[in-house]
C-alpha cells in the first residue's frame, strides 16, 4: 500500500512540476510538501485524490469524499482546508 501511494504522490509530483513550468503558478518557497498535503486531505476524509493543482495562491485538488466528487481549496503554507464544493 505506501508502494502505491508513493507511486501515485510521484507521478503527481511529476504532472505537478510540468503543468507549474508552462503556467507559471507555483508554491510559495514556505509551502508544505504536496505528500503533506495529500495526507492532510486523506486523513480528513478525502479520498481518493485524483488531481491536484496550484492555482490562484492555493492546491486545488479533486477528490472524493463518501463517493462524491468534490473540488477542495488547500492553503499551501499551513495545509488548511479554505473551500469545498
């Protein structure tokens, strides 16, 4: 299982790093880890995550959450948890 899952947090960090090269949007240098990230959502209940972007100062992440797909706002210093809809 943390096969996977790092597995499927590198290939995230790979899409991240092209997609952030051609948008320009990136992390402030204080962000926390996007494996933090991916852990902070988990253990609040969303899973699984199927995209995760940095846009507009904040993760934007798609995920799951009791089998409804949901777009879930994350600020990128503290990992907190600003919007879900």
């Amino acid at each position: 299982m943390k096969t996977t899952v790092l597995a499927f947090l590198t290939s995230i960090g790979l899409a991240f790093a092209s997609g952030a090269a051609l948008a320009g949007d990136q992390p402030p240098s204080d962000s926390k880890r996007l494996s933090e990230i991916a852990l902070i959502l988990e253990k609040a209940g969303y899973h699984p995550i199927s995209e995760i972007e940095f846009d507009d100062g904040h993760w934007e992440v798609d995920a799951y959450q009791n089998g409804v797909k949901i777009e879930v706002n994350v600020d990128p210093t503290t990992g907190a948890i600003t919007a879900d809809k």
